[in-house]
C-alpha cells in the first residue's frame, strides 16, 4: 500500500489531461477532479464482462472484453482525441506532456489503453492501484490536522458572501456549500446544479485541501453535518465543531435584506415547495404566512416568517460552542476593512 501511495504522488505530478476509462455509473459515483471520462466498456458490457468472470474465471472475461474492445477501437480513439483537444495538445515524445490514465484498480483497462496509445508513440502513464489508491488517499487527508477558522451566523448574516471575499484576497476558503452545489437550507437548492455524489464531493475537498498550506488559516462556513445530500466528513466535521469560531453580528434589517436579494428572484412555486417541505416546524400559522406572502410578493414577510425558525435551528446548534470571537457588521460593507476586522481578532 505504502508503494502504491507513492505511485499516486508521483502520477500527480505529471502535468497533461487526466483519462478515466471506468464505466459512466463509476464515474458518476466519483472520480479525480478534473478528469475526462472516456469509458473502455458502457455499463452494459461492464456488467456482462463481470457476470462472466464470476460464473466462468478471468479467462473468458477477458477473452469477451477483448471483442468488445475490438468493435469499439476506432471511435474510443476518435473520443479519446477529441477530448483531449478540447482542452490542450495532444502529448507526444516531443513535449512534457503525458496522457494520465487510471481505472479502479490499475488493471487492465487501463493498461490496455495505454499499450494502445502507446503504440501512437504518445507520452503515457497509467496509476498503479488505479481509483482505489486516490480514494484511500482522499480519506486519509481529512485526518490531517487543519487550521481552521469556522464563520458562523444566523441566516442572512452574509457568511457565504463573506467566504466569496476571503477567497478573492487569497486566504485559504473551502466553501463547502459550494461544493455541494446547495446552501443548506430548505430553499439551498434553488438555482444550484446538481448535486454531486457524496464521494465526488469528498474527492473535491480533499483536492482543495492538498492545495493548502495547513499550518495557516483556513476559512470555512458553519454548517450542518449534511449540506442537501451531501455529508461532510466525519474527520473534518469533528475539526470544525472544536475549532476556533468567528461569529458574525447583522441586525435584522440587514438580514432581511440579504435574504430578498438571494431569494425573491426564484420563482413563486418553487418558494412555495421549499416552504412546505417544512411545514411541520414552521407550524400552521408561519406556514400560512409565508405561503401568502410569496403568492403576494411580501419578501420581507415570507422572510421574516421563517427567520424565527431558522434562528432557533441555530442557536440550538451554537450550544457548546467555545473559542469564538464576535465581529458586529451591521451596516457595514464586505470590503478590505471587513478583512481588518477579522484579522484584528484572530
């Protein structure tokens, strides 16, 4: 494990465009960031070539890959090439170039394109220990020990916004909700992309972490133990509860204002679905309230209506909570003196 591990750091350090030849649904569940996925067998043929391995032994698994392999040769390659100059030049023995290439375990399909492209006298290199080393190598990182500085807040308090104007400066952020394509809330997922899947959203954070320098600060936003349906990880969540934690102060109108601006722009069903996957703890009243305020156009009342129950959320989840420093910006913009604030109290 330990050789493969320095394999991996190794692979990392070639520089070219990174091939995952893995089916579509092994994609899907989680790949190296940045990767383009140009699969050897569709999830059809994949789950074919294993029937026959389990029933009838690797040598007629092989034998049945190598035909499908054989029909498919022409356009993977013309897939595989087109790709790859989408996003820069074709590597070959005159650059530094390298096609990278890994599938799960290092095995044959990626061995098998590599002999192939190898033969187009192209700079190749393929993972030993494939997807399998990178994963064990992403849940490693989370055990490592981060400098962390948590922003916590109620709802409206501009903790993202804030996260946003770390990063412009060049502190290190992780911005969580980000990555997870949802802000957390009920209404998180209005105007986001897709989630991705909890492995992939493990891959992209452990990425962004092996960018950092973890002697120094890094920014994060408080957040739940689950952001939509992604799961923070249980080693940085634990990090992030015992860190040191900046709490930040807004009156209520700054909140309300920060709230309209995020959310008046989506649209009036979608409002009103979000409202109702939480009726049972807004109960009937606030329920009512914020329904008709969104068919009458009232943000500032739909606001209002569940800003009472989010504030609870939070400060039952605040319990406990030590080391944190208050900064009060009320009325304040989020702009370089925001940053002095912040690194006055660290």
């Amino acid at each position: 494990m330990y050789f493969k591990r320095k394999e991996l750091e190794k692979f990392r350090c070639f520089k070219g465009p990174l091939i995952d030849v893995r089916s579509p649904s092994e994609y899907y569940k989680g790949h190296m960031p940045n990767s383009i996925n140009i699969p050897l067998f569709d999830d059809d043929e994949r789950s074919i070539i294993g029937t026959i391995y389990k029933k009838e032994g690797r040598k007629n698994a092989v034998i049945e890959g190598l035909k499908f392999f054989e029909k498919k040769m022409e356009l993977l390659l013309d897939n595989l090439f087109k790709s790859i100059e989408s996003h820069t030049t074709i590597p070959n023995k005159n650059n530094e170039l390298f096609i990278r290439i890994y599938c799960s375990r290092g095995g044959m399909r990626s061995q098998s394109i590599g002999w192939l492209l190898d033969k187009f006298k192209l700079n190749i290199v393929t993972l030993n220990g494939g997807y399998k080393i990178y994963r064990r190598w992403v849940l490693d990182s989370f055990s490592n020990k981060l400098n962390l500085v948590v922003i916590g807040g109620k709802t409206g308090t501009g903790k993202t916004r804030l996260l946003s104007l770390l990063e412009k400066y060049k502190y290190q952020t992780i911005d969580l909700e980000g990555f997870a394509c949802h802000r957390g809330s009920t209404f998180g997922g209005l105007g986001m992309k897709k989630q991705p899947s909890n492995e992939q959203f493990e891959n992209i954070i452990a990425e962004k972490l092996n960018s950092f320098k973890c002697s120094n600060n890094i920014f994060v936003e408080a957040e739940s133990a689950n952001i939509g349906k992604c799961k923070i990880p249980h080693e940085l969540f634990n990090q992030m509860k015992n860190s040191r934690r900046i709490e930040i102060l807004r009156s209520e109108s700054n909140r309300l204002d920060e709230l309209i601006d995020t959310y008046s722009v989506f649209k009036k069903e979608e409002l009103q679905e979000s409202v109702l996957r939480i009726k049972k703890r807004l109960g009937p009243q606030r329920t009512k309230i914020a329904l008709e305020s969104i068919h009458n156009e009232k943000w500032d009342l739909v606001c209002k209506s569940v800003l009472e129950y989010y504030d609870k959320c939070y400060e039952y989840e605040k319990v406990g909570k030590t080391n944190i420093k208050i900064i009060d910006l009320t009325d304040k913009k989020y702009d370089e003196s925001t940053l002095e604030l912040i690194n006055n109290v660290l």
